[in-house]
C-alpha cells in the first residue's frame, strides 16, 4: 500500500462546466452533429488530460511497489513491517495537519482572480498545515521512546530512529502537498505530474538504493522520505512560482476555508484509517514481522484498485456533466459499461493473486512471503468486489450525494474496526484481510443499495451479469488444474498475465457481453492509439442509438 494513494485526487479541472446538450424533436440533425462532434472533442481534450495523469499515477505506484520489493529484501520481514508501521504514523499525520486544505487549497484558488486573493489562499494553507506538522512532529519526536513502544513489538535505538526521521517528515510532507494543491489550483497537471509522479517517488527511491547499500538498514528508508520530501516541496514550489508570485501582498480568507475544509478532515481521516486500522491493529495484537506479511499482500492486491483509478480520472466529471444535463440514463449507462471493463481489466490479476498467490509474493518479495499467501487470496477478493462494484462512490459525488459517501465510510470504518479487534488476536493476518475484505463489501454494498433505491441506478445489466458470471465460470477451473502443474516465475508471470488478458477478452466478445454502448470507448481508445481493434468490434451489437456520454 503506497502511502499517499488514499488522500489523492484526479487533477481534472474542478469547476469545468457541463456541456450544453440539447435533444428533443426541435433539434436539427446538424445541430445534434455540431452537438456530438464538440461533445467529442471535449471528451479527447479530457481524455489527455487524464492519460497525463493516469501515466503519472503507474509510474508513482511501479516505483512504490519497486521500493517496497528492494526495502523488503534488503532489511527482511519483520524490519520492513517496522517501516510500513512508521509509514502509517507519516500518512495519518500528515492528513490531520491540513486538515482539509489539500482539497479546500485548489478550490478556493480557482475561484479568485485577484493575485492577492490567490496568494493569501496559498499562505494560509501553508501556514496552518507547517504549524500543525511541526507540532506533531514535535510531539512524536520528544516522546518517541513511547511511541516505539506502543508502534514496535521490539523497541530499539533504531526504531525509535526509525520513527523520529518519520516524524520529522510530516511538516515536509504537509508543505509539499500544500505547493501540489496549490498547482492543481492553477490547474497544471504536467507541474503535479512531474513533482508527485515523478520527482517525489525517483528521488526516494534512488536515496533508499544508495543508503541501503551503505548499510543503513531500516533508517535508509526514513532518510529517504525525508530527503526526497525536502527536495520534492523545494520543486514544487519553484514551479508554483511560475504560476504566480510566492511573495506580495495577501489577502487571507482563513475563515471561508476552514470552514469548507475542516469537515472534510473526518471524512478524509476515516478513509485512512479504513485502509490503515488493519495495519496498526497487526502490529499491536501480533508482530513487526506479521505487518511486514501483511504489507506484502496489501501491496499487491492493492495494485488492482489502479484499473478503477485509470477509469476515475474521465468518470467523475462526466458522470457530473450529464447528471447538470438531467441525463441520469446515461449515468447509468455508463456505470454500467465502465463497470464491466473494470472487471475485465482486473479480472487476469484477481486469477493469479488467488490462483498462484504464493508464487506471485516470492516472485516480488523475500521467501518468507508466501506466508502471506492466504491473506493475499482473500485481501484480493475484497479489492476485486469493489472493482466489480464500479465507480459507486463517485457517482454519488457526482450525484451531489457526498453525505451518503461519508456515512458508508464512517460504518464501513466500524466494522472494520470492530472486527479487527475480534479477530486479530486470533487469526492473525487471515484475521485482518478477512475483515479488509468484508468491510469493501459493506462498504460498495451500502453505496450500490443507496444508488439504486434512490436514483435508479445499478452497475447490473444483462450484459455486466453474462460478463461476471461468464469469465470465472470460464477460467478458475482450467486455472485451479494448471497450477498444479505450472509454477510462476518472474517471466512466466507476464506471459500467465498477457495469455490470461487475451482469453479474457475473447469470451466476452463472444460470449454476447457486449452492448452498443461499448462503441464509445472503443471509439476513442482507437482514436488515440491510430490502430483499429475489428476483432473485438465485429462483436459489438448495433443499437437503435448510439449512446453519446458528453
């Protein structure tokens, strides 16, 4: 699990309009072409936009896992859970000092022309989240003997080290992600790309190299995010400066945006430690070592949200413009289809993280890890039920329902919790992905009953059923019988993934799981790429009307 994965958000412009969609019998054939053609090439220039991104987040995550995989084997086990536990104390401090303002920062900044007005906006967020992070960190640093011990199972010099370069980490980390809010107020996604993506996550990983192989063992990796944090704030700066004067006149609105951000620090704190109560709890019932077994699985059956995020980046402000449009048909139409692909996409990595779980953790991590291959297989499940549940919460954002969005989270926390407590102690790591896993389900469970009672909306139609139903029918028993033939290696997980990948889309396409409106991003994946894909259109069905989502 990355560390910053949970609190960030697409940086798509935050107060793009709908598109002016007319349709009725009074419309003339030309207007409804000029209509689609701009409706079209809105959605190209969305569709770059988003691919920036989408590309910034892989390289950020294959750069996050890649650092995991080298601490990991590098310091072993029990030394990497130590640095996850540090790595959650980093995450959740850091979100409770800006306390919202990662998110009030670029919406107050967007909405200001006046350069004093945007510059106050930025000076009041960095002021307050650097005096709070220096205050946390303050508080961790002078009583880190105490921490280490409620943290660790064996504290030591070292973790106690460990804990206080991770803490003097967090105000760095709260300046950086306030320049990063900052930018995505001037609505730069290259300059956040470049810094997040990029900058940030290279410069750790090449500190944590050097100082691993100087032998600093753990501590390397606490060096590392500090550094690349310290370096990666500088930047960011730097190229906020470009956008506008760092230094001048201010004019603050403290009041308005804290008032605006300080709800969103519960909702935004709840979804932490939905993802971090686990973690924490594994640590504190079980062993440093049981965390790092744990960090394993997590790590890798997190890798399928990043399918659901790729989607992400060009849902949300499309499902908004149609529901401005009062086209809630075509909401659903398109949660329905992008649902599907989800599953689709997803569906070769959810076959080998459960099929050939312990080859694929030894295959990235040390070869104590295939300990971790239950809790893989049943984390797994739970990252995949919510890809099959589609972009749920989202629609309901886009939907203007975010007050449903938080009450899901808050109970799915609970339980989470709850369940935790329950079952720790005595299952151990089994016990924490079995409660990961049916807190998704409550969660997307809560959300899907919410979006079909109220708004008439499922991720359910005839075609997404075949489609569910289809490919585990299809491939989990001639997997099950392979494995017991077949191990996977570090070649032959590629090609299990890219042959898998292949079967997959095959039987949809001839299985009848696909639907007119599958057109549309066929339409616009071949239109990027300059390459058409006649195996899988031949079987896409022609519809009485085509469906144009903008």
């Amino acid at each position: 699990m990355t560390d910053a994965d949970v609190s960030e958000a697409a940086d798509l412009p935050p107060d793009a309009e709908a598109a002016d969609v007319t349709s009725g019998s009074d419309v003339s054939s030309a207007s409804k072409a000029d209509d689609e053609h701009d409706g079209r090439a809105e959605l190209s220039a969305l569709l770059s936009s988003a691919t920036l991104v989408l590309l910034g987040t892989l390289l950020y995550s294959g750069s996050t896992l890649l650092e995991r995989v080298v601490l990991s084997r590098a310091v072993g086990t029990a030394a990497y859970g130590r640095v996850e536990l540090a790595l959650g104390v980093l995450q959740f401090a850091t979100t409770l000092s800006l306390i919202g303002f990662s998110q009030g920062i670029p919406r107050f900044m967007s909405r200001f022309d006046d350069e004093r007005d945007v510059r106050g906006v930025w000076a009041t967020g960095l002021l307050v989240a650097l005096g709070l992070g220096i205050l946390i960190a303050a508080a961790l640093v002078t009583n880190a003997e105490s921490f280490a011990a409620v943290f660790f199972d064996r504290p030591d010099p070292r973790s106690q080290r460990l804990l206080t370069l991770f803490a003097l980490a967090i105000p760095v980390y709260a300046v950086m992600k306030v320049a990063i809010a900052g930018i995505r107020g001037f609505e730069v996604t290259v300059y956040r790309s470049a810094t997040r993506d990029v900058l940030y996550p290279a410069s750790r990983l090449a500190v944590l190299g050097v100082l691993l192989y100087l032998g600093f063992g753990t501590e390397a990796a606490g060096y590392a995010y500090l550094l690349a944090l310290v370096l990666t704030a500088v930047v960011a700066h730097l190229l906020l400066r470009r956008l506008m004067a760092l230094f001048g006149p201010v004019r603050t609105h403290a009041r308005e945006m804290v008032a605006f951000s300080l709800p969103l620090i519960l909702a935004t704190l709840i979804t932490v430690m939905l993802f971090r109560t686990d973690t924490f709890l594994v640590g504190f019932f079980r062993s440093d070592r049981a965390v790092g077994l744990y960090g394993y699985a997590y790590s890798l059956a997190g890798a399928m949200s990043l399918v659901l995020s790729a989607f992400g980046f060009l849902y949300l402000p499309m499902t908004s413009r149609l529901d401005a449009d009062g086209r809630i048909d075509e909401v659903n139409t398109l949660y329905q289809v992008t649902t599907k692909w989800v599953y689709v996409v997803t569906f070769p990595a959810f076959l080998a993280f459960t099929v050939f779980a312990p080859d694929v953790l030894t295959i990235f991590f040390p070869d104590d890890a295939a300990a971790a291959a239950p809790a893989l297989t049943i984390v797994s499940i739970g990252f995949f039920v919510s890809a099959a549940a589609g972009r749920s919460r989202e629609t309901l954002s886009a939907l203007g329902d975010t007050e449903t969005v938080f009450y899901s989270n808050a109970i799915a926390f609970a339980c989470n919790l709850l369940l935790n407590v329950a079952l720790i102690p005595r299952y151990g790591i089994v016990g924490a992905a079995v409660t990961s896993a049916i807190s998704y389900v409550l969660l997307y469970a809560i959300v899907y009953a919410v979006l079909r009672r109220r708004y008439a909306i499922t991720p359910f139609s005839r075609y997404s059923i075949r489609t569910f139903v289809v490919l585990p029918l299809a491939l989990f028993p001639p997997t099950i019988l392979l494995s017991g033939y077949v191990s996977l290696t570090v070649v032959t997980l590629p090609i299990f993934l890219v042959g898998a990948g292949f079967v997959t889309v095959s039987l949809v396409s001839v299985a009848g799981c696909l639907q007119p409106a599958d057109a549309v991003p066929l339409d616009l994946i071949e239109e990027k790429i300059g390459v058409t894909i006649p195996f899988i259109r031949r079987f896409v069905p022609d519809g009485d009307g085509e469906v144009e989502f903008l």
